[in-house]
C-alpha cells in the first residue's frame, strides 16, 4: 500500500515537472535539435551551462535556474564530476559555483583558470568583503560607489609618486578586474554604483582573508608605503575565467 502511494506521488510530482532527473542512460527527453543525444532536460542542461560559464548561479539574478539546480542537485554535480569539477552550494545566500577538484592519486586535467590578483585588485577585494560582511548583519545589500572603492586604493599610493597617471590606470584596472570577475555587478541605471557579489564570502576561506588583511592592515597604517609594483603578497583563487554574465543586477 505504501509502495502505491509513492508511485503516485512519484508519478504526480513528474507530471508537474518537479521530480529529480535521474543519472542514467535511460532517462527519457526529447532532442533538442538535430542529432542531439543527451539525456538531460532542456532547463537543466541551461544551469550546467551558467555553472561553467561563471561565475555562479544567484537565484536572485537566475530566478528561473535555482530552483533547477537544488532539484538536479545529484545529476548536475555527477556530470560536473565527469569533468573534474564541483559544485559548491550556498543554501544560506542562493548562490552555487563550480570550484576544481584535486586529488593527490591522480593527475587531474585543469578546466578551471586562476586568476592572480595584484596587490591593488587584492586591497580591493579586502574591501569589498568587509562592505558584504556589514551589509550581512545590516541584512542589507552591499552596494557601494566608484568613487568608494577607488578613495580606498588611493591611500596605497607611493608618497611622492612620480608617475601619479601610472597609479591611477592601475587603481582602474583593479576595479575592472573586479567586475570581470563578476565580484562586483553594475546596479541598473548607474555607471557608478555596484552591489558586491555575495558569492565573494564563498571564494576564500575565514583564515585567508585574516591573514592577509593582517599584511595589508600594516600598509593602511603607513599609507604611500607601496605601490601596485611591490613585491607583495598576492592573492591566487579559481575564478570562473569564461564568458561572462553581462546582465544588469536588478
């Protein structure tokens, strides 16, 4: 009896589109165009497209996605595991990226490119996850201002810089590279204002933001001391380095 039960709640939540895909060759789905193989529906091949594209799926931004994804959670992470790769998962913020598996008994091909960040793009990423930690406990967005993040780098500046031009191209390739990387979105109707991308509190570890934040603390406190040419320590993380997300952040 219970055994029918299942069976039509199964069958029910399959004809609402709600049931989870199942990993296997038999799964049922209608091709998509000409020769198409696959076995996967067409709205959860679309996540397993944005997860490699980068850098995240929001359920803010992809509305339609996440709910996709914590339903094929199992199918999409055994498809990404075929290519090496992970899914990490956010239930807290809605947010999911893929991140490069290792393993120390096998030679593991590398999809995934680091991105190395400089000294300034690193000061700059100290401080955009402090302003996301305190719009966190404001439960607020963190948005902030051109004008914000480039008064910040500027403290960093050389005393008696003698090519002032130099340092403010590369206070503009900071922020830039920032957007690039998707850790900062552009808010619709303003070239100036950016909401820090929430997925910036999931790239790097509690241990790696003190102690570098520790390093750069010590340059705050000395300002003019360095520039982006110094032999300082930089920043490596896996970053999704494809297309990119050009959608305005709501």
């Amino acid at each position: 009896m219970n055994s029918s039960i299942e069976w039509a709640e199964a069958c029910d939540a399959e004809a609402q589109g709600t049931a989870p895909v199942v990993a296997d060759d038999n799964t049922a789905a209608a091709a998509t165009f000409l020769g198409d193989t696959g076995t996967l529906p067409v709205d959860t091949r679309r996540v397993l497209v944005q997860l490699l594209l980068g850098p995240s799926v929001d359920a803010r931004r992809q509305s339609k996605l996440w709910p996709v994804l914590l339903r094929d959670e199992a199918v999409i992470r055994s498809r990404l595991h075929d290519l090496f790769l992970d899914v990490v998962i956010d239930h807290e913020q809605r947010v999911a990226f893929t991140r490069q598996v290792t393993s120390e008994e096998l030679d593991v091909p590398i999809l995934l490119r680091k991105a190395s960040l400089t000294f300034l793009e690193t000061t700059l990423l100290l401080f955009l996850r402090q302003r996301l930690t305190q719009a966190d406990a404001q439960g607020e967005r963190a948005v902030l201002s051109l004008g914000e993040m480039r008064e910040h780098m500027a403290v960093f500046e050389r005393e008696g810089n003698p090519d002032h031009a130099r340092f403010e191209r590369q206070i503009t390739n900071a922020v830039e590279k920032a957007k690039k990387l998707s850790l900062i979105q552009r808010i619709r109707g303003s070239d100036e204002r950016f909401e820090v991308a929430p997925t910036l509190k999931l790239l790097f570890s509690a241990e790696e933001i003190q102690s570098l934040s520790r390093t750069y603390a010590q340059l705050v406190r000395s300002p003019g001391s360095a520039d982006d040419g110094d032999d300082l320590p930089p920043l490596e993380e896996e970053f999704e380095d494809g297309a990119l997300d050009e959608d305005d952040t709501p």
